[in-house]
C-alpha cells in the first residue's frame, strides 16, 4: 500500500528545468509542490465543478419555476424587485421566476371560529356570551390584506372587533331583554360586525350567538323570582277556586229553594202533580229493573203506584 500511495504522489509531482544542465533535459525540483498540486487540480476540477452547477442550477429552476394552487386558495405573487402584485391567481398550475418571486397561498373557504366575551348589561349584570361566525378573505383584495394583516388575518382582528361589537350591544339592554328578544340582539351583533370587518376585507357568511349565561347570584335570583311567581301564581287560583266554587253553592242552593217553591206551588195549584210524578219514578224504576238478570215481580207498592193511595190523595183534595 506505502508503494502504491508513492506512485501516486509521485505521479503528480512536477518536474522544472534545471539551471545547470542543458534546456532539453528536465530534474525534479524538489520532493513536493503543494502549490502546483492544487493549481494542477484546480485545473482538471474545473469542468466537473461547472457542470455541476449546471445541472444544479437546472434542478433548482426546474422545482421553483412552477407552483400548484390547491382547490379552494388563490395566490398573490411577491417579488423581490417591485414587491407585492395586484394579480391574483386562483386554482391551478402557474409559473414564478425562481428566488425573485414567491407565492402567497390564501385559503378562501369559509372557517368557523368562536370568541368569547364577558361583559355587561344595561342593569349592570356580568354577562358571558360567545359567539360563533364563518369568516372569509375578500378575494378581490388579497394583496392590500397580506400588506396590512398578513395571512394570519382572521386571529389578528377578529377577536378585537368581536368583543367591541358585543360589549357595545349587550350594554343596550337588561339582563332579561337579552333572554327574551335573543333574536333581536343577534341580528343587531350581526350587522355591527359584518360592518366592521368589512374595514378589513374580511366577509362574515354567519354570526350566531350560541350560548348566553349570567353570573351564579343573579341565576339564583332569577329562580327565587320564578319559585315566588309561581306560588302568587297557586295562591290566586286556590282562591278563584275557592269564589267560583262558595258561587256554585249559593247557586245550587238558589235552584234548590226556587224549585222547592215551584213544587209547592204545583201541588198547591193541581193536586195531580203529585201523582205525575210518581208515575215518572215508577217509569225510572220499572226501566232500570228490567235491564236487571234478575226476574222478579213488581206490584204497585214496590212501583210507588199505590191506587189507594192515590185514590185517597184524590178524594182528600176533593174534600178540600
């Protein structure tokens, strides 16, 4: 192995004329040239050198030159020379010169997203809302929002707008009117926000409010309220029962004593009213025992139809 590595290095060493023998002939000068070692390599690397770079330089244009823009994204363009395009490409295959233009994906699809927001009603109750709304880019204003937001635009303004927005309306009404016309305070906090972020290029497809609550001491409040509402609510009906039930009496006993009269009066008048009725309850009876199993026979005592008795009611009143 020594041998071989000294063929090789002495395969690379120069040889130089010598200063005393004649032009023709040649002597090495010396062991070992560093200098004309390198400057012999440097020579015969060279083409390797540059047609790497070529072929390096080919790969890199060749990957950078072309950008895909996926479904549902548009794309502005930012070069190093005049800055950010107003051009817009939407989905599809485009082309970008490599390392001075760069591509600025947006995703235009609709995001949800939820804040939070603990504020205060017009009677002073701590209320802790949250909202939930689809917000988009403008896709026609991409490059005046990457200028002044950035990409990261929805996390950059929607959270402040939203808690202006919602202190500002909240603090319009009482902590009753919020749970009693939800829907008009929705739409109100819609319109304001769509409002304001359309300040920022920014496009609200939806704003629901979707959960209302109130501080522990006013919930307990409310139901105290509600219990005793309730009870007021139970006192008064026992006591309209109590007056619809003392008028039912005084009625049924007002038709008890006028029909009593009108009976008098009957019997007074015609001694044969008497008798009619006894034939109506004797007609009641006779119908509800033949409906019976039972076969038994009826006389005219068990059907209160008593000829004797009727004979004698019928001379006493014409003794009368």
């Amino acid at each position: 192995q020594s041998a071989a590595v000294f063929v090789v290095v002495f395969s690379f060493l120069p040889f130089v004329p010598s200063s005393s023998c004649q032009p023709a002939r040649y002597t090495m000068a010396g062991r070992f040239d560093p200098r004309q070692l390198l400057t012999r390599l440097a020579g015969s690397a060279t083409p390797i050198i540059a047609g790497g770079a070529v072929l390096g330089g080919g790969y890199y244009a060749a990957t950078n030159m072309v950008y895909t823009v996926e479904a549902g994204h548009i794309a502005v363009k930012y070069n190093r020379m005049s800055g950010v395009g107003d051009t817009t490409y939407r989905e599809g295959v485009h082309l970008r010169l490599p390392w001075f233009e760069r591509a600025i994906v947006f995703d235009v699809r609709a995001r949800p997203h939820t804040m939070t927001s603990l504020t205060g009603s017009k009677d002073l109750q701590m209320v802790n809302i949250s909202l939930r709304c689809l917000a988009r880019p403008d896709p026609q204003a991409l490059p005046a929002m990457y200028r002044q937001l950035g990409t990261n635009y929805d996390e950059t303004v929607l959270p402040s707008i939203v808690n202006e927005v919602l202190k500002s309306v909240v603090a319009q009404y009482n902590a009753s009117q919020l749970i009693i016309q939800r829907e008009v305070v929705s739409r109100m906090v819609r319109q304001h926000i769509v409002k304001r972020a359309r300040d920022f290029n920014i496009l609200l497809d939806d704003v629901a409010i979707t959960h209302l609550s109130f501080s522990p001491e006013y919930e307990k409040a409310v139901e105290s309220k509600q219990v005793a509402q309730q009870q007021a609510e139970r006192a008064r009906f026992y006591v309209l029962k109590a007056q619809e039930e003392k008028k039912k009496t005084i009625i049924s006993a007002e038709g008890e004593t006028k029909s009593a009269e009108m009976i008098g009066n009957a019997m007074k008048d015609n001694p044969g009213f008497i008798e009619l009725r006894r034939i109506e309850k004797a007609k009641e009876i006779s119908t509800l025992l033949a409906r019976s199993q039972n076969r038994m026979v009826l006389g005219s005592e068990s059907l209160l139809l008593s000829l004797m008795g009727g004979g004698s009611v019928s001379s006493a009143s014409a003794k009368k």
